[in-house]
C-alpha cells in the first residue's frame, strides 16, 4: 500500500469476484495503478484456441465464444477443493487467482517502475479461514509475499473514515459481485475496531444477473421449446452479456429491450429472442435478496451491542438505505469515491449503548482491530 522508495513497493490489491484493482500510496496519495484507458481489470482468464493465456478483458469478450475456454468469478470456489477447466488444462482457484494477480502485479511495475514484491489483499470480513488461507496461497503462486490479509470493510473504513474526528461507530454494507458482509466499525484517530460482522459468501450480484438470465431462459424456452441451459454453451454466454447490459439500461430507463437474434439453429431455424423488461418487474424479482441483508444486519448490530442511530435494523430508514445501496450496485453506478467499483456501499452512524462499547479480544501492537463474528454467534475471532 505504500512505496517508501524505489527499491521495495508494497500494494494493496483489491482481488474481486467481478473486476479486481491494484493501488500504491505514491507521494502524498492513493493512486490506483493501470493503463491509461482503464484502471479495472476483470476478474476472468481464458485460453484462446490457440493456446495464448488471456486474462482480464481479452478473456471476457472471449466468453462469448468460447465459454468453455474462459472462467469468470472464481473467487466465489475460493476455499474449496473444486477444480476448473481452462480449455485442456485443469486449475485449481488459487492457480486461477494468481493469473489475476500477476497481471495486476504487471500493471504496478510498469507505472511505479519497480519490482512489486509485497502485498496486502483485500477479502469479504465474512470470509473464512479456509478462503482466506486460499487467498494468500494466490498470491503465494503470483510471487508476491502477502503482508496482510485485510477485511474490505476495514480497507473501507481506512480510505473513508480519515476525515472524520473524534470517536465514531458506523456500519459498512458491503455488496460485491460474489459476495456480501455487513460490519459495525469503530474509527477513532488512526485505529479502526471492527467490532463485528456478518454476512453471506455466495450471495451477490452475480445471483441478480442470473435472476434476470433466468426470466431470459424461461421467456425464450415458452416462446420455442429450447432450454439454453442443455448443450448451448454460446448461446447461453451471449444471454448472459444480454441480461447485464439490461440491467445496466434499467438504470436511466423504465423499459429495456432484449433483442437477440439466431441464438440457436433447430432444424435449419433460426430462433431469436425479443423481450421487454420493466424496471418494476426487476426490482421485485431482486426484492428478496435484498430483504435477505437485512437478516444480516440485524445480527452484526446485535453482535455489536450496537443500534441504528434513532431506531433499530428493521426501521424504514434502514430499509430504505439497504435497497437503494443495492439498487445503486444493479443499476450498475458506482458509489462515491470508488473508480469505477462494483460494489455497494452503505454508511450510518450507530450511537453508544448504554453499556457502553464491548470489548473484544484484540492483537496487540496493531492499529486495526477486528472481531468478526459468525452466523452462529459463537465464534469470535480477531486479526
């Protein structure tokens, strides 16, 4: 994260479901590092037909084609023992991972010039010791000497809690691409205290793309009797890019259209899809899984001993802060201060109970305390 001289750069990496960034502290700033024409690298690696490893956007244009030579949101299988095909090749998700990071790792050395050897990535607060393990082992394989494994929501708290004096407790809702955690954090000075969190680790916006791809299937499969899901590959991956770039229109308009010609050829046939999608019908098929957070928050405000400032998590304040952080996240904007992120972030003020603050067991020598708390409430752990 920051790059005392020329001879040795640290950087913070935030290693994404859908797009991934690197940064360094150059000078007397945060600078996130890259191309000029872009700063974001997504989160996939493909192999053309002819062998050549591709990572980031060459690999995503090429999952239209060739689904089956690309792999996309592979932090989602961090932590487990799943493999994935990369055309005749079989990776395991760290070896995925790596790709990902040696490519952000080039992108850091060419605009710092300097050898990149030491990192810090960034991972959900709900992550567990599984994923994160598995984390660091990428990075391990990218060359890189992983200095810390951060929470998001504490790299969070760093970037937009330095401006604020005194003591302050605030809530971080946190929706990302793959994954999702609510944090109660404490900022005071330079000290950031995540006193708790929750959260789910397959729960993103990857489930609301395929909500709408599976209104797509369904409408499609009415209309001419073909599941896309059976033995069309292609077809399937361009529906997917349809239903995205959808959403991402929903956002300026009432009612998109998607219009998709010659997605399969049954018996000398072409067959297309034209359908119109209405911004109301999205927000209600999404309504759920946005209604599920507030479980979430919920708990990590009690783990907390904590409240919504004025009312408690189930509050029409809360709620409406809650929906329009995830809406804002569909609807494809990104929040203030993030270059181009794709994530949803939510901030309120939770005032002291009259217990006071709990205290949780904390590593000394540290300026950033975390206790994450699990679903079941039992475990605390800190780092």
């Amino acid at each position: 994260m920051t790059m005392s001289d020329a001879s040795e750069c640290i950087v913070g990496i935030d290693l994404g479901t859908t797009n991934s960034e690197i940064a360094a502290f150059v000078g007397d700033r945060v600078r996130v590092l890259g191309p000029a024409d872009r700063k974001i690298l997504p989160s996939c690696v493909g192999l053309s037909p002819q062998g050549e490893l591709l990572v980031g956007e060459p690999a995503r244009h090429q999952m239209l084609v060739y689904p089956d030579r690309t792999v996309r949101s592979i932090k989602r299988k961090m932590g487990t023992d799943e493999k994935v095909a990369l055309g005749d090749r079989t990776l395991s998700p760290q070896e995925v991972s790596s790709l990902i990071l040696r490519e952000l790792v080039e992108w850091a050395r060419r605009q710092l010039q300097c050898p990149i050897q030491k990192a810090v990535i960034t991972v959900p607060a709900y992550f567990s010791d599984a994923q994160r393990n598995a984390t660091r082992e990428a990075g391990v394989l990218a060359g890189l000497e992983v200095v810390r494994i951060l929470n998001e929501p504490t790299a969070a708290s760093l970037a937009y809690g330095t401006d604020h004096a005194g003591r302050q407790t605030v809530l971080v809702y946190d929706l990302g691409g793959g994954t999702f955690d609510v944090s109660i954090v404490t900022l005071e000075g330079d000290v950031t205290e995540v006193l708790a969190s929750h959260g789910n680790n397959h729960l993103g916006g990857d489930d609301f793309d395929q909500l709408l791809m599976d209104r797509l299937l369904m409408q499609f499969k009415t209309t001419h009797g073909v599941d896309l899901r059976e033995g069309h590959r292609v077809a399937y991956s361009r529906l997917w890019w349809a239903a995205e770039e959808a959403k991402r229109r929903l956002s300026s308009e009432q009612y998109v259209k998607v219009r998709e010609e010659s997605l399969v050829v049954v018996d000398g046939r072409p067959l297309h899809l034209d359908v119109e999608v209405a911004r109301a019908d999205y927000e209600e098929m999404i309504r759920p899984l946005v209604e599920s957070t507030l479980d979430s928050v919920s708990r990590a405000l009690a783990d907390a001993g904590k409240r919504a400032e004025g009312s408690d998590a189930g509050s029409p304040r809360v709620k409406t802060c809650i929906r329009t952080c995830a809406w804002r996240w569909e609807r494809g904007c990104s929040p203030p201060g993030s270059p181009g992120g794709r994530s949803s972030g939510c901030w309120w003020t939770c005032p002291p109970t009259r217990s006071g603050p709990r205290t949780w067991r904390r590593r000394t020598g540290s300026r950033i305390h975390t206790a994450t708390i699990r679903s079941s409430g039992a475990t605390r752990r800190s780092r």
